[in-house]
C-alpha cells in the first residue's frame, strides 16, 4: 500500500492555509504547515525526503526565500509552488531561480491553484472538499 502524500507548507496566511487544505488534501494526505522558518528547515530536516509537495508563500519576504533556497539545495527534485502577493512580480524571478516550478499571484481561486500543483506533480490532486481534517501538523 502506497503512503499519504506528504506536503509541506510554509505561510502564516490562515486563509491560505486552509485553501491549500480544501482544494488538495480532501483524502489521506498529511501536510506539514511551517509558520517561520525555523519550523520549515526542522521540517525539511527531519521529513525533507519524504516530501512529495512543497507549497511556499513568499509574502514573508527574505525569510521565505531563504526557505525556499535551502529546500531546493538539499532536494532538487522537490516540486515546489510559490504564491506572492499582488504587486510582487518580481519576486516570481527569484522564485524560479531557486527552484520553483510554478509562481503564482495570490489571491487564487481553488481551481487555479490545484491546477498549478496537477502541473508540477506526477497527478492531479482531487477537487472536492472534506472539513474533516485527517491529519495536519502545525509545527
């Protein structure tokens, strides 16, 4: 039997936390949520090569993309999807630079980010919504 997806997210935006819960881990994924940085390199530390996913909302400015440029180094293979914020383009040029493979202007509708994660990922993550968490790690 294959094991859950594992995801991690780093972002202190609740609102996103929870969108990235609805539109992708309906089912038995886990995601692993990193409100600092220091939360996301224990995360990556300890449970970095069984990540399947990592979501990063670079809203926290060099913090972020010091997370991002560290969880690239040590995992390559990594996909790795990127919001910003509106007006922060050119933050999109620093995130391909290290390493993301999608950047993408918040705020998103559920449906343009599931695609965006289906883009970078082997499958499409489901589109129904279950309120009843299944596991979620808050670290």
């Amino acid at each position: 039997m294959p094991s859950s997806p594992l995801a991690l997210l780093f972002t202190r935006d609740g609102d996103f936390a929870r969108l990235v819960y609805e539109t992708l881990f309906p089912a038995d994924s886990v995601l692993l949520i990193a409100r600092d940085v220091r939360s996301g390199l224990q995360i990556v530390y300890e449970r970095g090569r069984e990540l399947d996913l990592a979501v990063m909302d670079l809203d926290d400015g060099c913090r972020g993309r010091t997370l991002l440029s560290a969880v690239h180094t040590c995992y390559e293979r990594l996909p790795i999807v990127v919001t910003i914020s509106e007006g922060a383009e050119d933050a999109c040029f620093l995130a391909y630079a290290n390493g993301a493979r999608s950047c993408l202007k918040k705020p998103l509708s559920p449906v343009s980010f599931a695609q965006a994660i289906s883009d970078v990922t082997d499958c499409a993550p489901p589109l129904s919504v279950d309120y009843e968490p299944h596991e979620i790690n808050i670290v």
